[in-house]
C-alpha cells in the first residue's frame, strides 16, 4: 500500500511540476520593467520568452514576438532550450508513468517491467526539473548583471534610455514548477524499490560438496550413499576346490544307495 501511494504521489507531484514548467514557459512575464524612481507609470513594459508586451494605464495591450532567432542573445537561446527540453522529458515521463502506476493493470506486464518504466519515469523527472531550474535560473543571472550594469550608469549621470527589467512573476513559476517536478521524481525513484519482485533482489547461490557426491531417489530405487561395502565378483581358488569337492561327492554313490 505504501508503495502505490508513494508511486501515485509522485506522479500528481510530478504532473503538476511539467505542468507549472509549461504555463511558466508560456508566460510573458519573465522580466517586468522596474517602477522604482520611474516618473513615467503610464506605460508598463514586460518581457517573455517569446514576446515583448507594452500595457499603457487605460488598460489597452500590445504585444509583439521576436521575429529573430540570430539576433536575440545566445544565453536567452540556451534559456528558450532549456526550457522546451524539461517540456518534452516531462511529457515523456508522465506518459511512462502512466502505465507503470502499480494501480492500473495492463494485461499480463510483470512487475518487474512496471520497476523499470517507474525508475525510467522517475529520471525523466529529475531531469525536466533540473532543466526548468537551470533555465529560470541563467535568466534570472542575466537579468540581476543588467539591472545592477542599469544603476550603475545611472548613478554615475550617464544617460540611460533603456528600461530596467527585474524579476517577473514567469521566473517564481518556474524554480516552484521545477522543484515539484524534481521531488516527484524522487518519489517514483523510490517507490521503483518496492515494485522489484523479492525472488529478483536475492538470488539463490548453488554450493558444489567437496567430496563424494551424494545421490539421493526416492520411489523404488535404492539409496545409495557411497559408503557401502562393496561385493566380492572374483572367485578365489579355494571357492572353485570347494566346488570341485562337492561335485566329486555327487558323482560317487553314499554308502546308503547300496542298502
């Protein structure tokens, strides 16, 4: 019972960690416009992975995608696979996982094979994870070196026409998405330990007797132990005069026959 529950956790955790790393991906709000010592609020800029939004103070949104794949910088491109990645192994996984859950029987699959599909299921996961977490986290760095190269220059009375960007709401998305996806997977690592048959975890060890083999039937045949004392088949000399005697004494008549 434990197992099954371990199993089925690890699957809804799972599935909602891919799913928090979809919406996360979808978002555009990776990096929203910092309002801080900003005297113009009518207009409210923010960015995704795919496309860059304006919102004026009536309400109205525009939205624009990057029409560039070679223009736009290599670590967003590294970001933008990070992320498409952790999608398709999440997907991958939670269709694994599905028949490999011990509640759903599928024909005649042993549990063995069910072991194998969850620990299969179970190192998607942790991967998918490890990617969202890993893709938020290089777009948050890039973000922070922006932000800080920002203030500078501004402290120092350069004139600075770009905005400064700082963390949105896609970025806390993401880490909670990946770290779900990532425990899940640990759950269904560890409930692969309880689906492996217990004749598969020990196996049997033939030891060979160093001395005389011993057979041993059972039915109508005899034991035979190895010990018992042997036959004599040879004839010794005094068996066969002992033979010759007795044939002498039956080719003489006795002394009765003459009475």
């Amino acid at each position: 019972m434990s197992v099954t529950i371990c199993q089925s956790m690890g699957f809804v955790v799972s599935a909602l960690g891919i799913g928090g790393i979809i919406a996360s991906t979808c978002m555009d709000q990776w990096s929203t416009q910092d309002l801080y010592n900003n005297p113009v609020t009518a207009v409210f800029n923010y960015q995704g992975l795919w496309r860059t939004c304006v919102r004026d103070s009536s309400g109205f949104t525009e939205c624009r995608g990057y029409f560039t794949i070679l223009g736009l910088p290599a670590m967003f491109q590294a970001v933008r696979a990070l992320m498409i990645v952790g999608i398709v192994l999440g997907i991958l996984g939670l269709l694994v996982c599905i028949f490999a859950l011990k509640c759903i029987r599928i024909g005649s699959m042993e549990d063995s094979a069910k072991a194998n599909m969850t620990l299969t299921s179970g190192i998607m996961f942790i991967v998918a994870g490890l990617c969202a977490i890993t893709g938020v986290s290089v777009f948050a760095n890039m973000l922070v070196t922006n932000f800080w190269m920002s203030t500078a220059n501004m402290y120092q009375g350069i004139q600075n026409v770009q905005n400064r960007y700082t963390f949105g709401s896609a970025l806390f998305v993401g880490w909670v998405a990946g770290g779900l996806a990532l425990v899940g997977g640990i759950m269904m690592c560890l409930a692969c330990r309880g689906l492996v048959p217990e004749e598969s975890r020990y196996k049997a060890v033939s030891y060979n007797a160093s001395g005389r083999n011993i057979s041993y039937r059972t039915g109508p045949y005899k034991v035979g132990s190895g010990y018992e004392p042997e036959t004599k088949t040879r004839k010794g000399a005094g068996y066969e005069e002992a033979a010759r005697s007795e044939d002498g004494r039956r080719s003489y008549p006795s002394k009765y026959d003459y009475v």
